[in-house]
C-alpha cells in the first residue's frame, strides 16, 4: 500500500463519491485508511463525568484502501501511484500520470564493502 497519512485523496466507491479529504491514519495489516471529513457515521455516547452531555457522535470511520486514490498535488487529479528507483538507488513514490516525485520510501542501500 503506497497511500501515507496526509496524503491528499478522493473517494472513488460508495456514499461519498467524488469527496476529498486528507488520510488521518492507515491500518496497513486491514488495509483501511481514515478520511478525514469521509465516511461519517454516528456514534452513540453515554453519560459519564468525562461528557456530562451523552447524545450522538459523528466521526470518521475505517474505509477500504481501494476506494480511494491519490490526488495528484501537480496537476490536482486523481491518478495511481508507482515506484521508481532514483540513480543513487534510492526508491520513492511517484504519480503515474504526471510523473511527479511524491517523496522517498526507502533510503539508498550501501554497496557491499569486500575486506
């Protein structure tokens, strides 16, 4: 999964298509993000000294990672991500539309040093 928190997406399936919001949190192991403002639902809370009020809570709630892409900050549209090896050996992410760096996923490797 390329998508990290921050990253800028739209909503592509479901109640909230065509909506964009940043990535609050990814569970990678589920493979679901957090939206924010996407995927709203209500959450019923109980008196308590903490929230002396109760009623209903809206917040963001788990969606699946293939209902969403990324928005290209360039070109400001949707587009699919791919990973390309820079000279130096190093990998980073990139739109395939555009062709625009989106920043690094590993570091360089070192050669192998032979004593």
């Amino acid at each position: 999964m390329l998508i990290k928190v921050s990253d800028l997406v739209e909503v592509i399936a479901g109640r909230d298509k065509g909506q964009r919001g940043t990535v609050l949190t990814v569970d990678r192991a589920n493979n679901k993000v957090v939206v924010e403002g996407v995927n709203r639902v209500l959450k019923h809370v109980k008196k308590s000294q903490r929230n002396p009020q109760g009623g209903r809570l809206s917040k963001e709630s788990p969606m699946d990672v293939s209902k969403v892409m990324l928005v290209c900050p360039k070109t400001s549209q949707r587009t699919r991500l791919g990973v390309r090896i820079a000279a130096d050996g190093s990998k980073e992410r990139y739109c395939k539309k555009s062709g625009a760096s989106l920043g690094m996923v590993s570091p360089a490797k070192r050669p192998k040093v032979s004593i």
